[in-house]
C-alpha cells in the first residue's frame, strides 16, 4: 500500500502560493492527484482556465473565488467543484493564511489570459 507521509511531500511555490504534493504520478498515483494549497494574506493568484475538473475544499480560513466570472465566499468547511474548461480566480482578502485541500486527475493544465499554458508539477 503505497502511504505518503507529510515528509515526503513535494513542495512547490506558485503566484505567491504554496502547493504541497501528496499525490501525483511520482508517488505512485495512476489516475489522481491530491495537495494541499496554502495560500497567504492577501494573496491573489491570475486567473485561470482549466483542464480537468478540481475539486477544492476549504480546510481553514476564507477565500474568494471566481468562478466563470461569478463571485462566491468560501469559508472552511465549504468546497468548490470546478468543471473541466472553466476559469478559475482565487484570493485570499483576508488578514489570515488559508488551506485548502485539492484533487483532480493527472494531467491538469491551466491556462493563463496571456494563453501561457502551465503544467503544474504537483497535477502530474
């Protein structure tokens, strides 16, 4: 059974963010990928277009997403699905870090305004 302990995890740093890799193909995942974000005060990452469907759980703090143009308040506990194909903005207005929890399936990419295409290492 394959476990990845939290010290084995891969970090990454992005937009001012941090992504902590749990599971990806180089941890011996074939079909998903699973990190956790930890996204500072004040923080607003570009918007993005994705490739795959993501699913974003909240785990503490606040954020704003932006949705295909459409605003909604995350609290934790709430989670986010975000359909393959949309674009996604994410910020952190608040005073106070957030953490969220985040899976999709290998292979995501998203898509920059500038048409700059990003294959995250932590989704592959």
């Amino acid at each position: 059974m394959p476990v990845v302990r939290s010290s084995d995890a891969v970090v990454h740093e992005m937009h001012g963010a941090r992504f902590v890799s749990y599971a990806s193909s180089a941890s011996g995942s074939a079909e998903l990928c699973a990190w956790r974000g930890e996204i500072p005060a004040g923080t607003k990452a570009p918007a993005h277009t994705v490739s795959r469907e993501e699913i974003l759980h909240l785990l503490t703090g606040s954020l704003l997403i932006t949705l295909d143009g459409h605003a909604a308040s995350l609290t934790a506990g709430d989670t986010a699905i975000v359909p393959a194909g949309a674009t996604l903005a994410v910020e952190n207005p608040t005073p106070e870090p957030a953490t969220t929890w985040v899976t999709t399936t290998l292979g995501l990419t998203a898509r920059l305004p500038d048409g700059t295409v990003i294959s995250p290492p932590w989704a592959s």
